[in-house]
C-alpha cells in the first residue's frame, strides 16, 4: 500500500512540525548562536531571551519543583510554559523535537492549577510536572513516525499505557523527542526529521535512540523525560549527553500501546525508563510508576512493588575492562580506572569480570534483530519508496529463519542468560561495573558498537548508566596509537577515528549492572558508587 513519496511525506511533517511551535517562543535571528558554535547548553543564560523567572524554573530538577507545584508556589501553566519554551530553543539548535501538543499542555497545566486551588490537594505525585516521551509513545491525535515517512499522518487513536499512568499521576505533556529510523541506529537520524545533534557539541551525536530526549534534557528543555532501549537505546544517549538512566528488566514499568520500529519482535524485549539529571529524580519516577501498580494497566507487568534495599558495608563490585570485541576509548579506560580506585579506597572489594561471554551475547542480539530477514523495516520503507540508510545495512541483507530456527534461537538464548547467573553467582558479586559505550561521546556519524549495552538486554539485567564527574582531557586521553594490537577490526577502526580533540570536555558515563529485576539494588549501588566518586 503506497502512501505517496517518502519525499514529499518527509517535507509536509518537518512543515507542520515547524508550524506547530508559536512564534513567541522562537529564538529571534539576531539571538540565534552560529551553526559553527558547538556548545550550546549556555546560550539560555547568556542570549538574554529568556527571563530570570524562565530560567530559575528550568533550571532546576523534577524533585526541586515537584513541592512547589503540590504546595501552589508554582504553578503548572507558568512551569509548563517556561519548558515549552526552552523545548523549541533546543530543538532549533539541536534539531531533537517530533512532535508537539502546546495547547493540549498548558490547557492540561491549567487544569491541575485550578483543581489545586479548589481541593488544596495535587492530583498525584507528578502533579503539574512537565514530561517528554520519546517519539514512539502515543498520544492521543499525535503522530508516532519512529523515523518513518510511512507513518507521517497517522496519528495515535489511544494514548500509551505509560502515558496514561503518568497522566494519573499529575504529569503534563508537551513534547515528543526525535528518533532514528526504526529506533534501530545509536545514532539519532532519520528521513523524516534529518539529525539530532549533541547540545554539549554539536559536531557530535546526542546518541541513539532515545537521542531526541537525551538532548533536550542536557539543554534542560525537559525536566524529566522517558526514552526505551532495546540494545542501549536509553543507556547510549544518557552517555552521549552525562546524563542519567535506568533500563529496567522487562515486567517492571508498563509498555503496551507504544508503536515498535519492529512490531511482534520479542526474543529481546524493548523496556522503557527515564532520563534525569540527578539519580534522585530516576529513583523518584521509578518509585511511582511502580507505586502506581502497572500490572492493573499492562498484562505483562509484574506485580512487585518498588521494594527498600539494605547493602552489605562492604559491596563486591566485578569490573569489566573491555567487551572483548572493542576497547573503550582512553577517556574511558580512564574513569573506570578512576571508579575502581575510589571505590577500593572507600572499603569496597573489586574484582575483574573476564568479557569471554561477551561475544557471544551480540552475536544473538544481532541475529535476534534481523530474524524476520528484516521485512519488517524494508515493508514500511517500500510503502513510500524511502531507502534504507546506510546504518541498517544488516536489515537489507537478512536471511529470514524459519520458525524452527527462531525457536532454536531462543533455546540458544536461555542457555546464555544460564550460563551468565551461573557465573554471577559462583562470584558472588553485587555489581558488574563497566563502559556504557567505547566512547565519551563521538563525532555525527561515526558511533560503532553497541555491544556494552546490547548484552545486557539480551540478559535482561537492570542496568544504570550514570555520569562519573570525569571529563576528557585531549592533554592525558591521548590515541593509543600503532602499537596497540586491536581486540577485532571493528576496535581496529573505532581506535583508529578516536579524535581527543573532538571529545575534550566531553562528561564521561560508565554503566552499572544488576541482576534482572534489581532495579532497586542498581539505584542504591550506584548511590554508593557516586559516593566514592565524590
């Protein structure tokens, strides 16, 4: 079934995007940075366009206006608008919106501010907070592209499960964030909407594929938002950005009603979580989703409350270097061994973890993604003619499995994840303390390897990406040049285009990982971590 040409579709949404946003909200010419400038997350205090209230607003985390908003020293409709607005200044320097409902939002805020006034009491936890979902969320009467042409002007008949549970909860809609293609590429970038690009620099990714979001958060366009990571989809662009995230175990937070960039594909589950600036504000949003028992909204959901952990004084942590198939990147190497050392000087045992299963957990991610000979994706690009992008070759070329050789493909996936909780246990570990990716961040275009998150998910282990206060220093992350026998061809390449200069001040990410369905445990270890580290 054509729906017209990928072209055309791809024009006629980027039209109605652009006209969606009001005027008064648009960064004046004069004002606007130039494209050459690459960090931009200042540009709200030093531009002078937005106001001191505006930027006192913003500039503070869920959990600091979350009081103000249930007390009524804030209100919802001047919260949402000072976000509205700092929402369109990132996305008209980084390009990281898809959709957005700005009416719908202040009528919402306005709403819980006169229900305020009435009862005294807020609606719920969330009660007048602004909230971003990420571009496959529905809404109501929005479109959800995940990238696709084919996809433009068909919008949502229901909102998400999610959605709606976070409705419940006092939240405020307002914008969702770009994605790319399929929600299939580390990188954010798609026909549709073109690149999202990093507001720390803008000559490198913002990551993928929760990119969009990752972007408008480290811009404080967004207070708190909710992304979904399949392979590190969450983990990757909170790494890209320094921000923080957590990828729950499948069952834990609801995930019906979202469009798929792969629908029916379940040998590895997509989950969904959120990106914050602060660990207090994950655990908080993490506390009431489960709070609000998701297993009454979604079928798949576990009937587990959010659960309060004691840790031992003494954590054993196992610290996993390298995945065996690429090297982190010096900067990398450096914070990691920065954590390690904190860590052991603060009491805790360390521990290596060999990566010997490492490889063997990609393989079945990569053969688990294209198992349908990648029909899925090929049949929404040939609807409008749209091509394939040069990122998902894989899905061009496919075999199809038949179903036999999806079942022996699962069978092949229990054994791993038996095998991986058997080693787990005879270590007696806590944690697994390693990269979230080879790189700080890395130049538009050149993002290589997901196999630090992509595992995990194959496994999945509760997982916490989080900024370690490390930054690179082009001075010490020196290349590690020709003498240094790479891991695989792929390190081979990914070393070989490591730019310290491009990277320099970049925030640094490592990942912590929990046993499945840990998420608690994962929060209160990496408070411990963080701890350490300060």
């Amino acid at each position: 079934m054509s729906k017209g040409h990928w072209e055309d579709l791809a024009a006629k949404k980027r039209k109605e995007l652009e006209a969606s946003i009001p005027e008064e909200w648009r960064i004046p010419s004069h004002l606007l940075p130039p494209a050459d400038r690459e960090d931009v997350t200042s540009f709200p205090e030093e531009s002078g366009w937005f106001t001191p209230e505006e930027l006192a607003i913003t500039n503070q985390t869920a959990l600091q206006l979350l009081p103000k908003l249930a007390s009524g020293e804030l209100k919802s409709e001047t919260v949402t608008r000072a976000f509205c607005k700092r929402a369109v200044a990132a996305h008209q320097l980084t390009n990281c919106l898809s959709e957005t409902c700005f009416e719908r939002a202040i009528s919402t805020a306005k709403k819980l501010d006169e229900h305020l006034a009435q009862t005294g009491q807020p609606v719920g936890p969330l009660h007048g907070l602004p909230i971003s979902l990420k571009d496959n969320f529905n809404l109501k009467g929005l479109d959800a592209t995940v990238g696709f042409a084919s996809h433009v002007g068909d919008p949502a008949k229901y909102d998400a499960v999610l959605a709606d549970l976070l409705r419940e909860a006092g939240a405020v809609f307002y914008v969702k964030t770009n994605v790319p293609t399929a929600m299939m590429i580390a990188e954010t970038v798609n026909n549709v909407f073109g690149r999202t690009v990093n507001p720390l620099n803008r000559k490198l990714t913002s990551g993928g594929s929760s990119g969009g979001e990752s972007a408008l958060i480290a811009f404080k366009g967004s207070p708190l938002g909710v992304g979904t990571d399949i392979g590190g989809s969450l983990r990757i662009p909170a790494a890209c950005t320094g921000i923080f995230t957590l990828r729950p175990s499948f069952g834990r937070f609801p995930t019906l009603r979202c469009r798929s960039g792969m629908p029916g594909q379940e040998a590895v589950q997509s989950v969904n979580g959120p990106l914050t600036r602060t660990l207090a504000d994950l655990e908080f949003y993490s506390k009431t989703v489960v709070d609000a028992e998701p297993w009454q909204y979604d079928p798949r959901c576990l009937p587990i409350p959010w659960r309060s952990i004691s840790l031992p004084s003494r954590l054993r942590i196992a610290v996993m270097w390298d995945d065996g198939m690429a090297l982190p990147t010096p900067p990398v190497t450096r914070a990691l061994r920065h954590a390690v050392k904190k860590l052991e000087a603060a009491g805790h045992e360390v521990i290596e973890w060999s990566s010997k299963d490492q490889p063997d957990g990609q393989k079945l991610l990569d053969r688990m993604f294209v198992a349908d000979g990648g029909k899925a994706i090929r049949w929404e690009l040939e609807r409008t003619g749209e091509p394939l992008r040069p990122e998902m070759e894989m899905y061009g070329k496919a075999r199809e499995l038949s179903g036999f050789e999806y079942w022996q493909l699962h069978l092949e996936r229990q054994e791993y994840q038996k095998r991986y909780l058997d080693r787990w246990l005879q270590a007696g570990i806590d944690a697994i303390l390693c990269p979230t990716t080879p790189y700080s961040s890395v130049e538009n275009g050149k993002f290589r390897h997901v196999g630090y998150t992509g595992v995990f998910n194959v496994l999945d282990y509760a997982c916490i990406s989080f900024p370690t206060g490390v930054t690179v220093d082009k001075s010490v992350d020196v290349a590690l040049g020709d003498s240094y026998k790479p891991l695989s061809g792929l390190d081979k390449v990914i070393q070989a285009e490591y730019n310290p200069d491009s990277v320099h001040e970049m925030p640094i990410n490592l990942q912590l990982v929990a046993q499945r369905l840990e998420e608690e445990k994962c929060v209160k270890v990496c408070k411990v971590v963080l701890d350490a580290l300060s």
